[in-house]
C-alpha cells in the first residue's frame, strides 16, 4: 500500500502531538491564602463524601510485615500491597465482635467515610478498604516516624519552636476539620504521627464525627486527661468543636512541661482542678504560651479560645506564616531516621499474632454498610 508524503508527514505530526499532550502533566494550583484552601477543600469533600467508595482489595493482596500498633478494635499492621508495584501501607484491623461490644457501627462508618473524603497534607491519607467474615479493615499511608507520644516521652519536653511547629500543624487541620463541620474528639499524641519529612499526620478519626458547622453532639467519648469539662461533666451536656481546641491546650502543655497540665490521683479531684483552672506554669514558660495555654483550657465556653479566628490570631504564634507551613515550607525540628520503606524502627517492638478467620459472616447484617 501507497502512503503519500503528506499523509505520512501527518501520522508524524498527530503522533508528536499525542506524546507532547501525554507527557506534561498540570502543575498542581497553588492557593494564596488558607480561605482558598477551605473552599476548594470543603468542594472536594462534598464530592467523596456523597460516593460510595467500592473497595479494590482483599487480606490475600497483600502481605503481612509487622504489627505496628494496638487499637481499640484490634491491631495497625504494616503490608506490602502486592497488586501495587509492591507499595507499603497501614493497615487497621477492626475486629466486628469487639465493635459491637464496645462501639457503634456507625463510629467505624464515620471514620471511613472522613478518612475517604478528607484530604489535607496533615492527614493520614486513605488507600482503600475491605471486610471478610471476621474483621473490617482500613488501608492508610504509612507514617513511618513512628507517634508523638514516643518521641515526646525520649525528649521529656520539646522547645518552645517544636512545640509551636507541631501545635500549628494541629491548629491548621482544625481549621480543616471543622470547616467540614467534622469534630475529631481524640487528640493526642499517641494519635499524631511523624511523616517522613518530620511533619505530622494526624492519625485515628474512630471517635471523629461530622455534625455539620453549626452542629451539636452530646455522646460522652475521648480519652479522660484531653477531655473538655464539658465532656467530663455528669449530666447530658450538648457540644461542639471547643472540645477539640481544649484538647490543643493540653497538647500544648504536655508539649512545652513534659507532664500534664492537670495531675491528680483521683478523678474527682481533676475535675475539681480543671473546673478551678488550677494550673502551675514554671518560670521557664514564656508568656504567650501560659496565655494560649490559659485560653484554650478556659472551663467556661463563653470565655474559652474556640474561634479558628482567634487562635490564628494569638500572639503564640506571631512568628508563624500560615501558607508556608501549609506548603511544607519550613524546617522541622527533627526529621525521623527512616531507613527504607519497610523500615519499622520508630515504632516500639510488639509480637505479630495471626489475624482473626471466621468460617461464617455472622455479623454481615450489621456491618452491610462498611
Ligand atoms: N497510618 C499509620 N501509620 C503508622 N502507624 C499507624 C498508623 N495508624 C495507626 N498507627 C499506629 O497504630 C496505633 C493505633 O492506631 P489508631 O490510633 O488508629 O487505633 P485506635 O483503635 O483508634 O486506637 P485508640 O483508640 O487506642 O487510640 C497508633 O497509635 C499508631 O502507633
Ligand atoms: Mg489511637
């Protein structure tokens, strides 16, 4: 068969096209200020949040490396997902019958679905998810830098520009959150993971819940020291998300002391501090610490710091640029010594078992939803 010259210059020219279009790929948008970010974000979640993610994956994908954690449910183990090029993940192990004993169905709904439609860069991100008979499973970005609880208690106490890296990474994502009207209510450091790149990741949305922005919950849940009085008291209290900025002022404390801002050996006698704000600040403490720490952890919500607005604002963090960190555009204070991808040395030694198998989906009914 005869190609004329111009047909074949053509083919050529179409070809050329073809590869140039398929070889630039689009430079990601940068936003200029933190309202861009909020309403390109909340328009994104808005989308994941209405589908229905099927999962891709099951047990038999993937290979079992290492435990890396215990949860409320079960273990986070690391894998090695072998239908993608061998990629590493956290994987969440949920057994159903500790679930249903110990929670709600739709607490783990909650936590899937904010884990599929969030997207921040201090967020563990989502990979996927799956069930079998026996357990429910998340599949997350791996953060090898192991949990801030470890690395806080080797240090004792962080200085005061650790301290302000950390909160301000944490202020920024509740800033996220809750612009997607998403409590998170389990602040912590055992919660808040390294990266590779020594910036955090907060990790654990199992007691996160979407209430809307101008929403209200009253399910009593957290863990007792990060707790807001509101939380702790005993009759049915309506909330919001000043709990989790009370849980900042904790962190903050922990973070910049070395101990816990309200210590008492009987919970009656913590509440009686909280309610009191007995706190003891030592003479090292710089002032705008002592007044952010005294204004997140205000027992009277009319006088508590509670707005973004406000906390952005707080003299505690004049130094900070707001976009450049977003942007990951400032020094860490240490950066994780990670060895390779499958490298489990900031995470404390605890021994593998087996998973869990079940011959009979007994609880398929109540978890169709997963
Ligand atoms: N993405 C991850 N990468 C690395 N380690 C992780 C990851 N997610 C969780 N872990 C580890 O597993 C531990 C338990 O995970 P997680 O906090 O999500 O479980 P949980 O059931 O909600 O536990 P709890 O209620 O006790 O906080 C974490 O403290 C952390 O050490
Ligand atoms: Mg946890």
């Amino acid at each position: 068969m005869l190609i004329s010259i111009r047909d074949l210059i053509e083919k050529v020219l179409r070809k050329r096209k073809d590869e140039d279009a398929s070889s630039t790929t689009p430079t990601p948008v940068e936003y200029e200020s933190m309202a861009e970010v909020l309403r390109q974000g909340k328009a994104e979640f808005e989308r994941k949040w209405q589908l229905k993610m099927s999962s891709s994956i099951r047990l038999s994908d993937m290979e079992i490396c290492k435990t890396l954690g215990f949860g409320k449910f079960g273990r986070v183990i690391l894998v090695r997902l072998l239908s993608r090029q061998n990629a590493y993940a956290a994987t969440k192990v949920m057994n159903k019958r500790v679930i249903l004993a110990h929670s709600t169905v739709e607490c783990v709904i909650f936590e899937k679905k904010i884990l599929q439609a969030t997207s921040f860069p201090f967020l563990v991100r989502y990979y996927d998810h799956f069930k079998d008979n026996a357990n429910l499973y998340l599949v997350l970005e791996y953060v090898p830098g192991g949990d801030m609880f470890t690395h806080l208690r080797r240090a004792n106490r962080f200085d005061d520009a650790s301290t302000r890296f950390y909160v301000a990474q944490i202020t920024l994502s509740l800033e996220y959150l809750h612009h997607l009207g998403i409590v998170h209510r389990d602040l912590k450091p055992e919660n808040l993971m390294v990266g590779v790149d020594g910036f955090l990741k907060i990790a654990d949305f199992g007691l996160a819940k979407r209430i809307g922005v101008r929403g209200k919950t009253s399910t009593k849940c957290g863990t007792k020291v990060y707790m807001a009085p509101e939380l702790l008291a005993m009759r049915r209290v309506y909330y919001s998300f000043d709990v989790d900025w009370w849980a900042l002022g904790v962190m903050t404390y922990e973070m910049t002391v070395g101990r816990m801002p309200f210590e008492a050996s009987h919970p009656m006698e913590m509440l009686y501090k909280i309610n009191r704000r007995q706190i003891r600040y030592p003479a090292y403490m710089n002032e705008n610490t002592v007044r952010l720490v005294h204004g997140l952890l205000e027992p009277n919500l009319k006088y508590r710091l509670v707005s973004t607005q406000q906390v952005k604002a707080h003299p505690y963090f004049q130094k900070t640029n707001w976009m450049q960190l977003y942007y990951k555009k400032v020094r860490p204070p240490f950066v994780p010594v990670v060895r390779s991808a499958r490298d489990t040395n900031n995470f404390d030694p605890i021994s593998d078992e087996p998973i869990e198998e079940w011959s009979e989906d007994v609880f398929a009914k109540e978890f169709e939803d997963f």
